[in-house]
C-alpha cells in the first residue's frame, strides 16, 4: 500500500520544502559508527551484522514511514517515539515535530494517512511545582528533542528532548524495557496515557493503577489505519513501574483533559472507565500521572503488551522480560537480529561501504514485520491453534519482492505466515489481503494472497507437509479466493462474478449480488488475472487438469482490456477500463502519473477515482503481465518497438520508483533480449532513488516491498512472483553467499570481473557491468537472462556471474529468453 494520496503528489510538497529545512537527527554518531564497522570489518572473521544496519533509513521527508525503533524480527513490540505531524509510523527525522510520547506497538513501512498503533504513550516530565502542574494533555506535554541525540541499532532505540530528559528503549516479541535518564536533581514524573493513538481511533476503555504492586494495567478498543472505521480492535498494556524493587513511586493518580480548558487531575485516584465518545471531535485524552521518591536519575520501566487481555500483558512481560537487565535485553534482541541477517553474507571487503549499509539495512527492514501476534489473536481468530500475524501492509504490496525474498532465506517462517493465511480462509472463506491491527483492511489489486501462498508452494512443495502446509487445503483457500465471490469484497476477495462473466472487470456494472467501491477496474483485471496465474500453478502441481485449462485461460484476461487504438505520445495501445458492452471508456494514459498536470486528480482508493487504475498510470500499468511479457512485447510492436517505448517510458518521467507496479519495469527489457538494458537501468533506479540518508528509499516502505525490491538489486536478481524464475541481472555486490538453514544450503554467488567503477548511476564506457555468462556449480546455464531456484538454491552450490565491459556482445540473451505463457513457458513443475 503506498501513500492513501499517490506518491507523486508528496514529492511536490518534498520538493518545496525541502531546501528550507535542515534536519538536525539522527545523531552525526549513528553514521560515525556504521563506518567504523564496515572498515573494521576488513580484518575479522566473525561478523557482527547488526552493526552495518542503519534503522533510519526511510524516516526522512521523502515519507518512507519506516519506523526505527527497537524491535526483534517480527516482534509485535515495536517501541518508539510518537511524533506531530504526518509520521504514520510514530517516528519522523523532521526536527520541525514534536515528541509526544513514547509508545510499545507500532508498524513500519505503512502508508495510512494517519498512522497505525501509537497506543499507550508514556512521556516523561519534569514538574517543579508538583503534581497539579504536570502537562498531561497531548498538546501541552509535546517536546523538541535535543539536536543531534536520536540513536538506535537492532534491538535499541534513543533520544534526548530538549528538557535533557534521555529516553531508551529495547524490546522482546510481546515486551520491553523503557529507560530514563534525568537531569541530575530533578523528580521524575510521568504521564500514561490510556486513550491517543496515532489515528485518535480510541472507542473506550480502562485503566487501573496499582499502587503498592508498582503496577498499571489499561487496555480498550481502537479502529483499524487502514479499514473501515466502524470495526475496532483490542489492545493490552502492563507497566511495571517499581524495577523488582529498586525503585519506590510516590504521587500517582489519574488526569483528563481536552483542547479547550479541560485539564483535571485526580492525586491517589486509581481507576478510569472510559466509553466511546459517539458525538465525536476531539478524542478523549485520559491516563495516568505518577512520580518517584528519592528523585532518582535514572528510572526502569517494564512494559508488556498483548491483543487478548491485561493479564496477558502482564505475563508477556514476566515471561520475557522478568529480572533481566536492560543491557541483556538489548543484547538477546542483538542476537535474533544476527541470525536473522547472517543470512546473507556479502564480502565486505570489498563491497563499497555504502552497499553494505544499504543491503543489512534492507535486510533489516525486510524482516520487522509482518508482526508474529501468535497466541494474541481475537475476534474469530481467538484461540485458534494456527500462526497468527498481523500487519499485512499489504499483500499487494508484498508478493512481488518481499515473500520471494524470505523463500530464499527463511522458509520457516515463510510457512508460519503462509499458514496464517489459510487459516483466514479457514476462519472467514477468503484469505485476507491487507490485514491491519487485527481487521481486514481495504482490498487494492483483488486476492494477492493468492501470489503468495502459490509462491511457497511452487518453490517449497516437497518439504510443505514438514512445514507444516497442507498443500491441498492451500489449494482449497486459492480455489475460495478464484471461485466465491464475497458479498462484500472491499476488505477481501473478489469481484469474481462479473470478472467470470465478461472476462474483465466493466466499468460502470451492474451487479446486483455483491458490494465494492467501483473503481479500478483496469488495473484490477490485470491484477485478478495474474493471481489466476499464481492459482494455475498450484493446479499444474497438484495435477489439477481442468483446472489448469480454467486458470490458464483466466491469465489472459488481462489481454481484455488492452485497447490498442489508444495513442499517447505517438505510442499505440494501453490498458483502459471497458464497458459490459465490450466498448472501451478512454482515459487518459498519463492520467495518475507523475507527468500528470491534474494534481489534485484522485488515484487511490477514493470514489473519485475515474482513472481506471490503482495509485498508478495506464503508462506503467500497461506493462504488467509478469506471467506473459512476451505478449506484451507482442502487441507493443515487437522486440525493438517494444524496447523504444520502454526507453521513453522513463525518458519521459512516467515511472513511479516508489509504487509496486513499476517493480519489474526496469528489468523488462530483457523480454526483449536487450539484457544490458536492464542492467543500465537498474543502475539508475538504484542511484537515483537509495541511498543511506533518512531519505534513502523512494517513498513509503510499505512493509518493506522497497527494501526487499533494493536487495534483489544489489544481489543482481529480480523474482518472477508465483515461480522458481529469477532473472539476472549485474549485481552490484562482488561475492555473496545466501543460507538457507532449514534446507541446509547454501549457495554462494560470486561475480567475476566486479569492478566498483561500475557501482554509480551510469556505468562508465570499458567498465566490465554486463552479463557474459552465468555458471551453476560449473556448467554453463541455458541462458544469461534467467535461472531456476530449483538449479540455483535448493540445494546450494556456486553460481559464477562473469561480466564484461562489452555491452553489444552482452545485450542478448544467448539462450532462452524469459519464460511467458503464450511461449510455452511455466509448463513444468520442478
């Protein structure tokens, strides 16, 4: 999910602002000793992997919403400050915002307009004149932060604000450890607050303090960021206050207050009880206030949270905190993060350094969430027996680079997620798209969960069952998302009917049996068609005969709503939404792109969308047929006409670095054997669009689609979702080795000839970059355009990518081209 708003419109905004701000975090240190690592790196053998990440990347004004806080992989715990202003993951660089406070559950990489999570903020405070004067509400508690003080690295997260108070955080899975330091001499003070949330959703709850236990424990219910409003999810929190001890409260009690007078405290009050506030406006605000005796200078707090109860809570953090030290938090979140990153190593050597701090950060992205909220499942999912994971930013922003990224590295947990959408389909007859707080979000492209779960199961077949994925329930949970059609399909499904029945998605139907937003309807053929696609798959491998015909016939739908009369800039044929009486209703190709004149155009989910199509152009999704290029390059023209309008295509400014759908673009010059080409381009995209800053990536993250797309670049690979198809590109990285511990393999890719020159935005003339031929454990691949998992990774061995400076004699693919369904190709289970 990209920016609710499409993501050309921030860069305008960026582009205004951008010269007059000089932001002033993270701290100059964060840099100072990622370098340091990466040179020290040279001469050691042991690794420490977590010291190369860089958390802020993406927290920056190009809104990439990364949040980077402490966390372990896929924690459900992510523990941050919460800023003013457009920060949906709590945390912004802009030094232009204000601390409010500092909160345990959040998400990264997510583009709701209003942020996600953010409950449970506590602020620390500084009263000299005692407990009636503390700032409790939001407004009067807001703080700057202290230049150049916010810090953090894998399981740790700091700032300092402006009053010198340091904040700290480090996490479990459900858990964590809050530490504040104060000026010497001053009472610490703090503020709880029950009841703000990012997207001030708060739909009532309570509040207790305990006071001779040291103990507070609240909860209530919240709406979804990213769903329909009138459903509302529930939320738990523990604060243990007394460190097993150590430290002794004195004042406590309860406050309430809004934005126009109100600011009411209650001294040794110990309970709220707080309903929905039905004639709306200002939310509630409403908490706790307490201080320390003894005016100590540095305070622990433990924190757990939970999705089922207080109690719960409460447990979270006895179990997976208990006496442990903040220190030895930090250090077993390290280790997670080191097992996790090990994955792939690199030679760091002699990898430019700014490669590897953007790779391990990518890497760290790609692997905080989706959030593991097994065993702290509600509504229908409530006890289920199955993986439970939250925060599904969505499947359509996913199945393109994030989950082929995890088959080669992380199966296990690649098959806990799998298994968590089939028991959505277990539990509600559709697999969820765009799962968000523990609600179904809004659906964008149809069922990408289908891509996913066919991605696994092409890929991871034969060890499914071990994993414990019952390949034929998965395929009754693809069948449910091709076959039934929801009565209500804005949160999940399919408009399948009408789609069935004209062989695309009309503009303007009739459909008298179930309910959508109707809009989209170009991009959601193209969409409906490919998870066809991913359905043929499984049917091809579990041997599903006439459903192979059904869905292989269905994966041309997209051809449905080609037009080939449209004309834009002198090139012929677009996708358009279609009428149900087959005549097309034009809209303008450049319409939603970055060249379009109309800013205030809508291209996103709103009712006003009459482009046809999803944050995007019919210029960029024109493009999309994964499964079937070679089609695409057809009807464009043939190889060089199809090459022609691909160079004007980003010649012209149509392409969206920071949107899904231009994920493959790039690399679709190789469907039409002009493989140096891709190589070229890629290198631009990645130049013109990463780097290391808190403006790093392109625009939103979301979930880490951007991340794991900019590894695939660095390791010179693209996936071919819903495949065992990865197409070769240059890597950018000389040698690296990819474990897969489950299958007890490794496979390491080693890049003969690699000269740095060519790690810029435009390879230098005589600089080897471009593919000559590729080797798998010694013999010479069929292609140097593609190779198989099945060949490369399953079972490990050496991959051999040997370039040249010569580019002519490289831009072919001396073999087979990749591999489409109107050429023959993906007839052959692995």
């Amino acid at each position: 999910m990209a920016n609710f708003r499409h993501s050309f419109c921030c860069w305008l905004f960026i582009a205004s602002i951008f010269i007059f701000i000089v932001r002033a975090q993270p701290s100059p240190e964060v840099q100072k000793r990622i370098d340091k690592a990466i040179k020290d790196a040279a001469n050691k053998t042991n690794l420490d992997y977590t010291a190369f990440v860089n958390p802020f990347i993406g927290t920056g004004l190009t809104y990439g919403d990364v949040c980077p806080g402490a966390s372990v992989p896929f924690g459900m715990a992510k523990f941050s400050t919460d800023f003013t202003g457009y920060a949906p993951a709590g945390y912004i660089t802009d030094e232009t915002q204000k601390v409010r406070g500092l909160s345990p559950l959040h998400d990264s990489g997510t583009g709701s307009s209003l942020g996600t999570y953010g409950n449970f903020e506590i602020m620390p405070l500084l009263c000299p004149d005692g407990f009636e004067t503390c700032t409790t509400t939001l407004a009067a508690r807001e703080r700057y932060r202290m230049n150049d003080t916010d810090d953090a690295y894998p399981g740790y997260f700091s700032q300092t604000l402006d009053n010198e108070i340091k904040i700290e955080a480090t996490s479990t899975r459900r858990a964590g450890l809050e530490r504040f330091t104060f000026p010497k001499g001053d009472k610490p003070y703090f503020v709880l607050d029950l009841a703000n949330d990012l997207p001030a959703s708060f739909a009532g709850g309570t509040m207790d303090i305990e006071p001779e236990k040291g103990r507070i424990t609240l909860g209530g219910h919240w709406g979804s960021s990213f769903g329909p409003g009138q459903w509302h999810y529930q939320a738990f929190a523990c604060y243990d206050l007394l460190d097993g001890g150590k430290q002794k409260l004195d004042e406590y009690g309860i406050w309430t207050g809004d934005n126009y007078g109100l600011d009411a405290k209650g001294l040794g009050q110990t309970h709220l009880n707080l309903s929905i506030n039905l004639i709306g406006g200002t939310p509630y605000q409403s908490g706790a206030l307490f201080s320390y005796d003894g005016k100590p200078g540095v305070v622990n707090i433990r924190v757990g949270v939970s999705f089922v109860s207080v109690d719960q809570a409460c447990s979270n953090a006895e179990s997976e905190v208990g006496s442990s030290s903040f220190e030895d938090i930090v250090n077993k979140s390290k280790a997670l993060w080191q097992e996790k990153l090990s994955k792939i190593e690199i030679d760091v050597t002699n990898t430019p350094a700014n490669i590897t701090e953007m790779l391990y950060s990518s890497l760290y992205r790609s692997s905080l969430t989706p959030n593991n909220a097994t065993g702290e499942t509600q509504g229908v999912f409530a006890n289920t027996t199955s993986f439970y994971f939250d925060s599904l930013y969505c499947s359509w922003d996913t199945f393109r680079t994030f989950y082929p990224l995890m088959s080669l590295h992380s199966p296990v947990e690649f098959a806990q997620i799998v298994d968590s959408y089939i028991d959505g389909y277990r539990k509600k007859g559709w697999m969820p798209e765009c799962r968000a707080n523990n609600l179904p979000g809004w659906t964008q492209g149809g069922s990408s969960a289908d891509v996913i779960v066919s991605h696994f199961a092409v890929n991871y077949h034969n060890e499914a069952r071990a994993l414990g994925i019952d390949l034929d329930e998965l395929y009754a949970a693809l069948k449910a998302d091709g076959e039934n059609n929801p009565f209500e399909w804005n949160t999940e499904g399919r408009q399948v009917n009408v789609y069935q029945h004209y062989g695309y998605v009309p503009f303007a139907v009739l459909d008298p049996s179930s309910t959508g937003r109707q809009t989209r309807e170009g991009s959601r053929t193209l969409e409906y068609a490919f998870e066809d696609f991913a359905i043929r798959q499984v049917a091809q491998l579990l041997q599903k005969n006439d459903d192979i015909k059904t869905y292989t016939n269905r994966s041309l739908f997209y051809r449905n709503v080609w037009d080939p009369s449209v004309v834009s800039d002198g090139y012929k044929g677009f996708a358009q939404k279609r009428f149900m009486n087959g005549s097309f209703a034009h809209t303008d190709p450049i319409d939603c792109s970055p060249k379009d004149s109309d800013q205030s155009r809508e291209c996103s989910l709103q009712e006003d969308n009459q482009v046809g199509f999803y944050e995007s152009s019919s210029w960029e999704y024109s493009w999309f047929a994964p499964h079937d290029t070679a089609h695409l390059v057809e009807i464009m023209g043939g190889n060089d006409a199809f090459v022609a309008r691909l160079e004007h295509f980003f010649n012209a400014g149509y392409f969206q670095p920071g949107n899904e759908p231009s994920f493959q673009t790039p690399i679709g010059y190789h469907y039409a054997n002009h493989p140096a080409k891709s190589v070229d381009r890629i290198r631009d995209v990645v130049f013109t669009n990463f780097d290391i800053t808190p403006e790093g990536i392109p625009g939103n993250d979301d979930q880490a689609a951007m991340a794991s797309l900019l590894t695939f670049h660095l390791l010179g690979l693209y996936p071919v979702p819903s495949t065992t198809q990865f197409l070769v590109l240059s890597p950018i990285i000389p040698k690296y080795t990819i474990h897969n511990s489950y299958m007890n393999a490794s496979t390491t890719v080693t890049v003969k000839n690699y000269d740095v020159k060519s790690v810029q935005k435009s390879i230098p003339a005589g600089t080897p970059a471009y593919v000559e031929r590729v080797t798998i454990n010694g013999k010479p691949t069929a292609s140097r355009c593609h190779f198989d998992f099945y060949d490369a990774f399953r079972l490990g061995g050496e991959v051999v990518i040997e370039l040249t400076a010569d580019k002519d004699s490289a831009d072919d693919c001396a073999g087979s081209l990749p591999e489409s369904i109107s050429t023959g190709g993906f007839s052959i289970v692995r």
